[in-house]
C-alpha cells in the first residue's frame, strides 16, 4: 500500500500488483501471487484486484502488517519516505510466497510473469522460468540491488531487466 502523506491517503500498489492490475485494465488475464497480511490494508489490497478483474486466488495471506510504503512528492516526482512506519517489514518480506505444484500449474497459464527486487522471490524464478513464460524483473533504483553478485545471479533467469535511473548519468546507466 503506497501512503501518500502530503494527501493522507492510501492507494493499492507496489511493483508487481500496478504491473497486474495495468495488464487486467488493457484487457490481459492477470493474477498477483503477493503475500498481503490480514490486516485491513491486505483486505483493501484484495477487494482492490478483485475490483480490478485481478485474480487473488494464489495470493497467500499471512498474519501480521500488509506492506506499506511513505511517498512524499518532491517537483512532481514520488520519494519514497524511509522509516515513516513503525514495522520495518510487511509479512511480504517476511513469508514470500513459495510456490506450490497449485501456484506452478497457475503461472503455466501466463505468457508473461513480472516479479522485482521487493517480492523476494528470487529463489523461485528458476521453478517459473522452466514453464516457460516470459519473465520482467524490476530491480528498481536501490544500491544493494545493484551489486554485480545480484545483477549476475537475476538477470541470467529473467528476459526483461528493468532500472530506474531517474538520479543516474547516461555512462552510469549503460
């Protein structure tokens, strides 16, 4: 859940789930696999896809605080707000999703699967890249994905790499 705090308002989001829900909005059949606490953020993050026409039916739900990010916006860009939260963790990062034979023979039925650096799934690309789908991975824009032991280890298992390079010089991002 993004809160945006010049605003007081919270809206589903994250990586992965936007990535859904614009898939469903252009017609796409699409499901999110995120784990979402049982909290009344994860039930808004649900009732959301639901509304949404994205299929929650292999998202785990897990006790304990949905994730949740700060935004502030600074000349019209969003900055993400470290800290603004008490829970350092949401039960995302704490219990990623492991898929099971289910979830497997679910994600056989896509084209394309999406993950990034914040879903902690790394351990589980190799299992999804043998069904065969097209696989994005967001890295975002933090350093410690950015280490050559992480971009070497990820980028072998995914077709499509994505940055964000807002604050990096073209010689940086090439």
């Amino acid at each position: 859940m993004d809160y945006y705090i010049h605003k007081k308002m919270a809206f589903p989001g994250g990586n992965a789930f936007n990535v859904a829900v614009y898939a469903a909005e252009n017609g796409a059949e699409a499901g999110f696999l995120g784990t979402v606490g049982d909290d009344v953020i994860g039930e808004h993050i649900l009732k959301c896809a639901r509304e949404k026409h994205v299929d929650i039916s292999h998202c785990p739900v897990k006790h304990g605080v949905s994730g949740r990010a700060a935004v502030n916006i600074v000349d019209g860009d969003r900055v993400f707000v470290s800290g603004y939260f008490e829970e350092k963790h949401g039960v995302g990062s704490l219990y990623p999703p492991m898929l099971s034979s289910a979830d497997l023979n679910y994600v056989e039925s896509f084209q394309l699967v999406h993950s990034s650096c914040y879903a902690h799934v790394e351990n589980q690309i190799e299992r999804v890249r043998a069904l065969g789908p097209i696989i994005s991975f967001d890295f975002s824009s933090e350093d410690k994905y950015r280490t050559d032991e992480y971009l070497k280890q990820v980028s072998a298992m995914v077709d499509m790499a994505l940055f964000s390079c807002e604050d990096m010089s073209d010689e940086e991002c090439i």
